[in-house]
C-alpha cells in the first residue's frame, strides 16, 4: 500500500512539474535554500586500520575519489539583497536592458548554494541569466571583483558576455571593467602560468596574432609555424631514435629501415590513416592529433605502460610512437621557450597539489567560479579545476562553483570533452560532509515552437548516458510553422538547383512574416565541403548564414535547413583504448561517439525557431527515429 501511495504522490509531483514548470523550479530552490543544514558529525576518535591514502570518497569504480571542500553552508543572502535585486531588475526591464526573468531564472540568479549545477536547456535564457547572476554577486552580496571569474568557452562568447554584463554593470553604477573577469579556461590558464611558470610563450599562439588565448575546441588547423616545429620534431626523433625509426615504418607500412650513420637518416612524409580518423595525414601531424587527444583526458603519456593497454598491437606501436614523438617535442618546446596548453594544465595541476605558498593574484580570481557550458570540459581541465580549488581552500579561502550547462549539447567529444563530468558532477566536486550540490533547471524554450522541441528530444532517446529533462515551449505557433521535415534521397550534385529554390522560398516566408528572427535561413551541415558549395551558387543579399553545426551552437534563425547523412560513426580501437586508460568514462569511445552524432542532431535542430528542414540521401541513425513519425519527401532535381 505504501508503495502505491509513493507511485501516485511521485506521478502527481512530476505531472505538477510539467504543467507548471516556472513554479516547481522557484519553489524547490527556495525549499532548499530555507532547510537548515545539519551539522557535520564529529570524526570518531578509533584507530584507522585501512590506508590512510584512502581517506577521500568511493567513486562508482571503487577507487578513492576526492575528499570534500565546498562548504555546506549557504551563501549570506538577505531578504534586503533579494528585494533590492528585485527592484533593479525591474528598473532594467522597464529600460529593455534585459527580459523581465522567469520564475526558473530568479531561482538560479538568487541561489544561496557554494556549489551549483544548473541544467540549461536550448534557448532557455542561460546567457542572460548568468550575467544577472553575477550582477547579483557583485552588486549585492558585495563579492570582491578580484575574487571572481566567469568561464566562456571562446573568445567570442567571452565578448558577447562581457557585452551584456558591461551594460548592467554601468546601469548598476557599478565601477567594475568586465574584461577583467570573463574568460576563456584558456586565458584564466595563461594568467596563472604568468604568476607559477614564468610567462611561458605559447606554441598554439605562433603565427596567432590575438593577444588572449583562445580555446582550441574551435578545432582550427596548424597553422605553418606549428607545422613546421612538428615536421621538426618528427624528423630529429626519426634520426636519432632507432625504436621510433622502426615504429615509423610500421605505421606506414613500409619495409624494415637500414641502419644509417647517427643524425643522417631522413624521415618518410608518407600519409598515415588511423583506423577511426576522416582522412589520411603525414604522421607528425597524426601523432600529434592524437597525443593532444590522450592529455586532454588527463593522461600522462611518460607515465604510460604500454603493455597495460587492452589493444591490438598496432595501436600499441602506435601510442608508443606518441611517448617517443612527444619526449622530443616537449624538448624542443623548452628548448625554444615554449609550451603547450596541455602542458601548462599539467603542470600547474601538479604544481599547485603539492605548492603550499600564498596564492597570488591570478589564483585568488578564480575563488568564485561561473562556467558556461560546463558539459563541453575534458578531464584535464576537470583535474585542473580541482588542484585550483583545493589550493584557494588549503589556504582558507572561501571558494564556490556554479556549472551552467547542458548534457544534450554536449558535441566536443572527439577533443575529449564529456558530458558524463557535468553527470558526475558531485563525484568530481563533492561537498564537505553529506551535502551535495544544488541542482536547478532552465527548462523553457524561449526560441523554438513545440514541435521543434519534441522532434529535437526524440533523436536523443537512444543516448545512453543523459540527464533526464522535459523542456517546455514558451514561442506560440503560427500557420504554417513545423518541426523537422524530411527530404530523403537528396544528393547535391544534382538538387542544388532545387535546394537554392527551397532556401529562397524560406527567405520570402519569414519576410512575411510576423516577429520573426533576424535571421531568416541557418543552413547547416556536419562538414564545410557541402556549405562551400552552396555559397558558391546562394544569392549573397538573402539573410541566410552557413556554417557548420558546431560553429552554430547558441545561434538561432527561423527557419534551419540541415544538410547531413548521418553516416555510422567508425570505430576508434585507439582512442578506446585511452579512454579505458584515463579512468572518467563508463563506456567506449565508439558509444561515446555514436551518442554525440545524437547531440549533434538535437543541437542542428534546436537552432529553429518555427521550422526546420533536413536534407539526407536516406533515413539512418538520427533521421531514423524521426522518419517513422512523418510523411517524407522526396528531393526534386
């Protein structure tokens, strides 16, 4: 009986839930803020008998996990801090400085939590939130600007966000630069290594004009100067490392090396094609790739043993070929004065674990944290993350962390990000004592139509590991507006006359129509190749934008054409391998992938307003579970 009566009270909460989602958000997170916390209960005073290294928690694989060091204790947040918010808030929206924030919103912006963990879902305000957020920090709760950053993952999201939190802050009459605390993981990094590591010079910033370091997530190629110190390095480890010699010429599949005179042999610039890679490379550039691959899962290529590995013999010879390559490349790197982004992680990881100095300036900054897009870091800036905050907490610094993001957007997993880190969350940043972190929801759409929202939720119900969400519509539907519409049997040679037709005929439907986004037509594709060739023949006064779907995300238009096969993803013994290694992931590498061309999916949708047209030569993987629902066309031409 009892059980049945939990079932019901459970159906009810979540039905409550669903239909009045603003109300449920508000009312959990101010239920939480008012529970008092228990006291921390007294260690007893028995002898250990297990390893006293063992002393943190028990993660899901059995091995010690980190001890807690955020505080259970609430942020100092009055009644006069609310309404004063409150009020400002208002003046702001009266002077369409903002949008007058939801119920949900409100929640996250006054949140007395140390340690958060908001789930944002697509188009649900986070952006604007997050700056009224800090606004609320600094304005109100008085917390030291020099004590504060706010992590974006580009360079360009960090200007729209300095933009937007300038505006406020000058209408706040609050004499702050914003410059000074929205960063890239990147920059914070950089400004540390100044203050532990000497003002390194950076390799990914030769030939890179910008001052502030950027994230490489952008996934842009060498540039020549890289190139070269590559083709450098390959070229002295080839001559002067026999082992390496002859590894090198497995790869390529080439016979057996003579033994030359020491320094004279000279490198094969042969193309290598790793099982699971798009194309073939020169091998230099390969190693490379991949190496970057296992540091940003936090893996010590020095400290490897090969042998360990649960892979084939050419992918053992292969990551063998990575420890060689990289111990001359990191000697060549100091050598020139330089280092790597990795390397500067590392390092500073490690430096800072075992530093028992007062922190400086650039560490003190990062006490308070605010991340966007959290489910986008590696496991190295998750270990980094750690050393910063245990340190700041060693040496008795008040610190917190607040993670926005959204597991569904999750799409940078083949440069070692995860959405599992912001899953885990608790287990990568626990709380002092039982607590654990406040979790909160933006779960209103306010870009996109229902059927958009329910076609976008519906390719992502065979990922296997998501945090489960129902978002909710807050645009009303207009005739003529749809979800994802299928153009099967569609192939570019010979129908682009007819999609440059199609994408005209949608420039002319949202000129017509009424509120309607900036812009008219997104059209998106997984590859650049495809956009290439519509630019090419597309008329240049349309307000149309192409671009792939990664560059695309946190942009919106009326109307997203989607150029994709949704093509199997191949398999990655390689990269399995490291991902069994570093020791973050449940699974595969391949099922890792096989859920983010899901993601990639639900992101290339979710960037519609009122309608959304997919273009592929056949229904497979994502498209799948969306042809059975509807009628499909046909492509013309």
């Amino acid at each position: 009986m009892l059980s049945a009566v939990a079932r019901y009270k459970q159906l009810l909460s979540s039905a409550l839930a669903r239909y009045f989602p603003h109300t449920t958000a508000y009312l959990r997170a101010e239920r939480e803020a008012a529970q008092p916390r228990k006291p921390a209960r007294k260690q007893s005073k028995k002898k250990s008998t297990g390893n006293k290294k063992a002393s943190g928690r028990k993660t899901d694989s059995g091995k010690p996990g980190p001890a807690g060091i955020y505080p259970g204790t609430r942020l100092k947040v009055e009644d006069a801090h609310v309404q004063a918010m409150r009020e400002r808030v208002a003046q702001a929206v009266n002077a369409r400085l903002i949008g007058a924030p939801s119920d949900e919103q409100w929640a996250m912006i006054l949140c007395r939590a140390p340690l958060a963990r908001i789930f944002a879902g697509a188009g649900s305000g986070k952006s604007s939130t997050l700056v009224l957020r800090v606004v609320f920090l600094l304005c109100h709760l008085e917390v030291d600007p020099k004590r504060l950053t706010v992590i974006s993952f580009t360079n360009a999201s960090c200007s729209e966000l300095r933009e937007r939190l300038q505006r406020l802050l000058d209408f706040w009459h609050y004499p702050h630069d914003a410059r000074q605390c929205v960063r890239t993981f990147h920059a914070a990094m950089a400004t540390l290594a100044k203050e532990n590591l000497g003002n390194p010079r950076w390799f990914e910033q030769l030939d890179d004009p910008s001052d502030e370091p950027d994230n490489p997530l952008t996934g842009a190629r060498l540039r020549p100067a890289q190139q070269r110190l590559l083709r450098q390095t390959y070229q002295h480890a080839y001559a002067e490392d026999a082992r390496f010699r002859a590894l090198t010429h497995r790869l390529l599949k080439l016979p057996a090396p003579a033994e030359p005179a020491k320094g004279k042999a000279k490198a094969p610039l042969d193309a290598c094609k790793l099982t699971g890679e798009f194309a073939a490379l020169p091998l230099f550039e390969l190693l490379h790739g991949q190496i970057d691959f296992a540091e940003s899962l936090g893996i010590r290529l020095d400290r490897l043993d090969v042998k360990t590995l649960d892979c084939a013999p050419r992918e053992r010879d292969f990551i063998e070929a990575m420890q060689r390559f990289q111990l001359h490349f990191s000697a060549l790197l100091q050598k020139q004065g330089l280092i790597s982004f990795n390397g500067a992680f590392a390092q500073l990881s490690e430096r800072l674990s075992s530093d028992g100095g007062k922190p400086g300036p650039a560490l003190l900054a990062l006490s308070h944290l605010l991340i966007d897009e959290f489910q986008d870091i590696s496991p190295q800036i998750v270990l980094w993350l750690q050393a910063v905050h245990r340190r700041l907490h060693a040496a008795g610094e008040r610190i917190s962390l607040m993670a926005i993001g959204d597991d569904w957007q999750s799409i940078y997993g083949w440069r070692g990000s995860s959405p599992e880190l912001f899953i885990d969350f608790d287990r990568h940043f626990p709380s002092r004592g039982r607590s654990k972190s406040t979790t909160l929801l933006l779960g209103t759409n306010y870009r996109s139509i229902e059927p958009v929202i329910r076609d976008g939720e519906k390719v992502l119900a065979e990922v296997h590991n998501k945090q489960a969400k129902t978002c909710v519509a807050a645009k009303a539907m207009q005739p003529g507006d749809h979800g994802v519409r299928l153009i099967q049997r569609f192939d570019l040679a010979s129908g682009l006359p007819a999609l440059l037709k199609e994408i005209t005929a949608q420039c002319q439907h949202v000129s017509q129509r009424a509120n309607a986004d900036r812009t008219a037509v997104l059209l998106l594709s997984r590859r650049n190749e495809p956009l290439q060739q519509v630019r090419a023949q597309l008329d240049k006064t349309l307000p149309v934008r192409a671009m792939t779907i990664h560059r695309a995300k946190g942009l919106q238009a009326e109307v997203a054409i989607i150029l994709d096969d949704c093509l199997p993803v191949e398999k990655h013994p390689l990269r399995n391998a490291l991902y069994a290694q570093c020791g973050f992931f449940a699974g595969s590498y391949d099922q890792a992938m096989q859920d983010e061309a899901r993601r990639l999916a639900y992101v290339a949708i979710t960037r519609g307003v009122s309608r959304v047209l997919w273009y592929t030569r056949k229904a497979q993987g994502a498209t799948q579970c969306l042809a059975a629902s509807r009628p499909i066309a046909q492509a013309s031409g």
